[in-house]
C-alpha cells in the first residue's frame, strides 16, 4: 500500500530577499474569534527555500512544507503566482533654478 502525504500549501509576499537562496513570505490568514465572531487578519512570516534565487520583493508566490533545510527553513517555493512590476525611476531635472542663495 502507497503512503499519500499531503503537504501544507500556502500563498504569501515576498518581504525580504536578501539573503542566498532564502526568501522570507509574508502570509496573511484571517481567522474568527471565538467568543466575538470578528474576523482578524493575521500575518506570519516563513523563510522558504528559493534554489534559483528568482524571487524578488512584492512577488505573490506559493510556497509548500518540506522537511528541514536548516534552523528555520521548513518551506520551498514552488512557484511564483505573480512578479511585482518594477516602479520606473522618474529624475527631476529643474533648467531654470531660480533660487538664490
């Protein structure tokens, strides 16, 4: 008999990126509170495995339980749902400064 394991899959923001091959994804879960009824938004980080290092910051990606990678890398990225467009860089040039000093 075949042993099924299902692995937690979960869809979150890339917020930091700057380490190597290591991601940190923001995954926001909203959850009802048991006496109020009130749905609150919660926010846990997760350091996933990204071999290629392709993701960058604002990247919606998904990301899925695998066995320890290290102290505190439990997830890899599978792949990413979205790329964050880069924002282009406007240069103000002023001709006529008129300002005095």
């Amino acid at each position: 008999m075949e042993k099924v394991v299902h692995k937690r899959k979960m869809t979150g923001v890339v917020i930091k990126d700057k380490m190597d091959k290591t991601v940190v994804v923001e995954v926001e879960k909203f959850h009802k509170h048991p006496k109020y009824h009130k749905y609150i938004k919660i926010k846990k980080r997760y350091k996933a495995h990204d071999e290629g290092n392709k993701c960058r910051i604002g990247d919606n990606v998904l990301i899925v339980e695998s066995r320890p990678l290290s102290k505190e890398k439990r997830w890899i990225v599978k792949n990413i749902i979205k790329r964050e467009e880069p924002m282009p860089i406007q240069e103000e040039v002023m001709e006529n400064d008129t300002r005095e000093n």
